[in-house]
C-alpha cells in the first residue's frame, strides 16, 4: 500500500489546500494577510495607483468638455483637423506598393 499524501490546509483560513500543489496559501488576500501577519513592525505601503503621464502638448484646443458618461469624470474632447494630402499615404516614385481603394482628391 502506498501512504496517503498529507493534506495542507492554507495557514491564515485553514481551507484545505488541493494535493499536488506546491502553493502554501489559497489566494492572493491570504497571502497578503500571512505577510502582515509574519511582519507586523513593517507599515503597509501606499495604495497602488497608476500614474498618469501628462498628455504631450500638441497646441491643439479644446473643442468641448463633457463628463464622461462611463466614470463621470470630465474629458476634453479636441479637434484634429488635417489636408487630404497629409492625412493619405504617401507614393513612393515607381510601382506602389499601398495600392489607394479610391484615387486622391486634389484641392
């Protein structure tokens, strides 16, 4: 007969862990806790938050601010106008290789 595999159970809720696993807490918030547990003189760190980046400035105005109808937070809305020629793709001398589904428009 073989010996039965002990069974784990996660140190901080007891719940019993599957066998085979190398993993010694359940879930992450056990983990967390086990941590705060073992290091009690360490004070937790600042909440995680993403730091925004300022957006580049592109000397564009701002057409209109609205809130956002997700968050509620105010977005500004920017107008980005540009010619024909600027915004198409541009030819290469020669045989194209960016074949344009319609001919451009010239002003």
């Amino acid at each position: 007969m073989s010996p039965e595999p002990a069974t784990r159970a996660c140190p901080v809720c007891q719940t019993p862990l599957p066998t085979g696993v190398r993993r010694r807490y359940c879930s992450p918030a056990c983990k967390t806790a086990g941590w705060r547990r073992n290091n009690p003189s360490r004070p937790p760190g600042p909440p995680r938050t993403r730091e925004q980046a300022p957006a580049p400035d592109t000397g564009a105005q701002p057409a209109a601010i609205r809130d956002c109808p997700h968050c509620g937070k105010q977005i500004t809305i920017v107008a980005l106008l540009t010619t024909p020629q600027i915004a198409g793709p541009q030819l290469a001398n020669g045989t194209p290789d960016v074949i344009p589904l319609r001919p451009a428009r010239t002003l």
